[in-house]
C-alpha cells in the first residue's frame, strides 16, 4: 500500500473544523508549520496534543509495513514505541504524565473472551491487542517511575474464575486464556515477563471483584446522579485508557472514552455477573461521561493493530489498520482517532459531552497533531447502524447529529381548520419568519436525543394543534447536503424562505430519515423553519444534515441567532 494523499489535502479532511471552527483547516496548516516550536514550548491553553504513528512512518526502518496488513509483535512493539516516545513530545507525554511512585492503572478493553463457548467473540478488533499492553508495560518499567502497574477491566462477555455463580465447567477467562490472534499471549503471561524485569511490580485487578463504594458523579451526573465505582478506579494515581478502534451501534465509536464502560461493574450493572444492561443505555452517551469523570484518563493509547468496523462493539467485521493515536488528553485522542476514522467528532454523543464537561478538547483546529505519517492515517471505517435501546429510534443505517435546540412557537389551535391547520399561517408571513427567543418563541431543548418531543414538551396538552420550530444553520462557505428530517404527522420544512419539504400524509411509524431532501447552504446564516401537525397520539420531529458519508457536514453549525 503507497500512501498518495498529500499533508494539504490531508489537513483539509481532517483538520477542516467542528462546530463553529469554521477556519480550521487554515489553523491546522498554520499550526503544523511551527507545530515543534509551539509544543516544546508549552501547548497553548484551551489546546492539545495528539501523536499519530502509523507502521508506514519511515522511522520503523526495516520493521515498516504496510497499514492494512497483519503485522508480527516485534512491528507491533515497534509502532508502539514510535508513538509513546518519538511522536508524542507534548507535556503530557508518557514519560511526563507518570511520576515517581505513582501506581498505575492500565485499562483495556477485554468485553469479550475468545474460547468460551457462551462467549459472543467473533474478531479480533473487539478487544485492545494484548501486544499493545505489553510493550505499554515494557515502557513503562523502562522508565523506572511507577511503583506499582495494574491491569484492570471486568469483562462485559465473561466471569473471572473464582466469581460466585461461574459455570463449574470454565476453566479459563479473560486473563488466563491464551489469544492466538495477539502471538498466543495471555494477560497473566504478560504479568509473569514482567515480575521477572521487576518482581512484584505489575498485577490484574478484576473490576467485578474489586471493592466498590456508591460515588456521586464528581461535577454532576448527566445520566445518574451516582455509580458504584470500582476502588482501583478511584484510588490509583495515574490510569492509562488502552483502547481499540471500534464502531459502535450505540455510541458511534468506541474508543479511550467508552471504554469507560468496562468500569462499572457487572455485578452491579449486569445480569448473572455479566454484561453492562443495567446502565441506562438510552443515555449511553452521558454514562459514558459520568464514569469517565470519576478518574478522567491521565493517558490513552488506541490502537487499530486489530480494530472493527461495521455492526460495533460486537458483531463487526475485523480489520488491520495500523495506526497508534496516543497523548495525554484522551478527548482530544478520541476527536483525532473518530476522524480517522471518518466520521466528524462533533457527532459522537460522547466526544460532545466530555467536552462539554471541559474534560478535554474536542475541536480538531485546537488539535497539535504530531507524527511524520499520519496524512496516510485517514480510513472511512464502515459504520455501525444507528440503533437505540428503544425501538422506536432505531435505524438501519448510520447518521450523525439533528440539532438538539430549537425555538418554539405554538402549540396553535388548530382543531377547527381545514386540513387541521396545515395549510393555515398562524406567522403571518412564515416563509419570511426570523423570530428571536422571547414571546410566543420559546427554548426547547432536547438532552439525549435528536428527536424533539413535543408532546412531552407540552405536558401532553398537544393535540389538534400546530407548532413551528426555527434555528439558523450557519455554514463557513456554499455547500451541498442533505436536509434529514423526521415526522410522524404533517410537516413543512422552508429554508432560506424557500419551501423545500411539504408532506401532509407521513408515515406514522417515526424515522429520523424519513425524508432525505437535497440542500444547498448558503455561506453565512441560513433560516431554517419547521411546521409540524399533530391530531392525537405521539408528536415530535427531527432535524439534521447530512454530508455524502452520513456525517454532519465540515463547517456548519446550529445557532438561535443570525
């Protein structure tokens, strides 16, 4: 495989801006050009660093290869290296990150368990490649800093010999079992080299029978007020996130943030001492950030050695794409690792939250990215259909982001007009409409979903009526698109005061893509109103755009306000 895309095209892929960066792609550029000088300085405040190593840097010499194929443990090791200690140079680098005698806790994710015959492992991409942890724990003992080094996980897929209520018959689990896939290596096979370098230095911790306390979410939960935490969480000094490059059904990707799940134990959260379906999986995006800000990654490393894409975490299809995002912000790791993998970071729940939180940075024209290889990085990884816990929402086919925040005007009695109301113009002028918050135009905001529930909204003294929703779409140049929209009753959709929507008969069976409508923005403010019925029953709507790949498009951003 020759890498043929240049650093500028690249940048412009990658670094094009999220949000309201509409300048990112130039920021990006600027910055690369004196991106040593700015890094060894210090990284300016409100930005971050990321390293991207792939095994066709130049550097690896004789043990370069190609991205997409399989490579041997002395590669791996190789690649690993390169990005730990050659491409992250920033002031969260490893070596920085860790002091002297601090404990350690590395965090990979085991969700499954090959050889068990109840387990649902299929590929390799499922679980953070046991070579990656290895040569993380040579490092680490290379650097003479870390007086104790923890592996810790509680599978989602399997019980750790030893726990109440296992089958009699297991004779292996997570960590005993041998992996052919990772050179035959288990998890205590990686301890015993280890306490042979240094004795008594590096042990497993299994979450599920780890002492648990019930903590409040430090800052406020967004799902749950509390969680019963694991002590090795909360107690340990440093705690490296060692992720894989994973799609996922629920939260778009699974990466340094979601593989936060693994903490929340399943005897707690599970059923029969596994899984994790306790947890409030139609907020997955919020739990995802509740956990992680328990003890906020002091590091990650994701890896796509072995990664999965397609029908995530579990049932997708393996693949080889030898890439290493490393650095000391894992939201900004996590931004840089969803591009790569094609998507736009702004549309991962869980990127947006923990930035949100202020946990990291999650704009990518904020983003150092370091390493001499990482132009070749960029792989439109198959996605994960959308799907929720409620089967209402769930969908055969991926799609970013809708726009959670709307202004409101209505509900309008409707009850004794023609055609309930949906050729009636309650705004005097509705293809002209341009509200501002105040009056008869209220906020409404939706947490968790794209789907905006009206009937829910107004305390379900919505029927017979009409109400209008409005935002301004706000795009850096002219740009084509799709306009999704989703509604169960009557709609009209006008944009830049041009009707572009107008279905009085819906399904009634809600989608978010029930209508796919062929947009062009305009640069700068473009108003965008919805007129949506309802008679009786359920009444709600979505809105969101949509590039040629399914992602919110580069560039754009929802705003109440021209």
């Amino acid at each position: 495989m020759v890498c043929r895309i240049s650093r500028r095209r690249f940048l412009g892929r990658l670094g094009a801006g999220v949000g309201l960066s509409w300048a990112g792609a130039v920021v990006a550029e600027e910055q690369l050009k004196n991106s040593t000088d700015a890094v060894t300085k210090a990284t300016p405040p409100g930005y971050s660093a990321v390293g991207v190593a792939t095994s066709a840097d130049k550097p690896l010499g004789k043990l370069r290869a190609d991205l997409d194929t399989r490579i041997n443990g002395a590669e791996v090791d190789a690649l690993v290296r390169r990005a730990l200690l050659d491409v992250d140079d920033s002031k969260k680098r490893l070596s920085n990150t860790i002091a002297r005698g601090d404990w350690v806790v590395i965090k990979p994710n085991i969700v499954t368990c090959c050889n068990l015959p109840f387990s649902r492992y299929t590929c390799h991409g499922q679980v953070t490649d046991l070579r990656v942890v290895k040569t993380l724990i040579d490092v680490l003992l290379q650097q003479g800093k870390a007086k104790r080094i923890t592996i810790a996980e509680d599978g989602g897929d399997w019980q750790c010999l030893g726990e109440k209520g296992i089958d009699p018959e297991q004779t292996f689990d997570g960590w005993t079992v041998k992996w052919p896939e990772f050179d035959n290596l288990s998890y205590v096979d990686i301890v015993k080299a280890a306490n042979k370098k240094r004795p008594g230095t590096v042990d497993i911790v299994d979450l599920n029978m780890d002492p648990c306390v019930k903590v409040a979410v430090p800052g406020g939960g967004m799902a749950l007020k509390e969680y019963v935490v694991p002590k090795t969480i909360l107690n340990c000094d440093k705690l490296i996130s060692a992720a894989a490059l994973k799609t996922n059904n629920y939260a778009g990707v699974t990466l340094a943030l979601k593989n936060y799940i693994g903490i929340a134990p399943s005897s707690v959260y599970g059923y029969e001492g596994t899984t994790k379906l306790r947890l409030p999986h139609d907020q997955i995006n919020e739990v995802i950030v509740d956990l992680f800000s328990f003890h906020p990654a002091d590091y990650a490393i994701i890896t796509g050695t072995r990664g999965m894409e397609g029908y995530g975490p579990i049932w997708g299809d393996d693949l080889a794409w030898n890439v290493v995002i490393a650095g000391g912000d894992p939201v900004a790791c996590d931004t840089v690792a969803s591009r790569i993998m094609g998507y736009n970071p702004w549309d991962i729940g869980a990127i947006h939250n923990a930035a949100a939180k202020r946990l990291g940075v999650n704009d990518l024209a904020k983003i150092y990215v370091r390493g001499d290889g990482y132009a070749c990085a960029l792989r439109r990884f198959k996605k994960a259909k959308k799907e929720y816990p409620l089967d209402t929402f769930s969908l055969d086919r991926y799609y970013g982001r809708g726009n959670r925040c709307w202004l409101i005007s209505g509900p309008h009695d409707a009850a004794s007009l023609p055609n309930k109301g949906f050729d009636h113009d309650f705004l005097g002028g509705e293809s002209a409409a341009r509200p501002r918050e105040g009056g008869q135009w209220r906020r409404m905001e939706s947490k968790y979903f794209d789907y905006m529930d009206l009937k829910k909204h107004f305390k379900y003294q919505a029927e017979q009526c009409v109400t209008y929703a409005f935002t301004y779409i706000l795009s850096d140049a002219p740009k084509k698109c799709r306009l999704l929209i989703g509604n169960q009753k009557g709609a009209k959709v006008w944009l830049n005061g041009r009707l572009v929507l107008s279905d009085s008969s819906p399904d009634p069976k809600f989608s978010f893509l029930q209508h796919r409508v062929d947009v062009e923005l305009q640069k700068g403010p473009n108003p965008l109103l919805i007129k949506v019925l309802n008679t009786v029953g359920k009444y709600g709507f979505s809105a969101a755009l949509a590039d040629e790949h399914e992602n919110t498009p580069f560039g754009v951003a929802y705003q109440l306000t021209a």
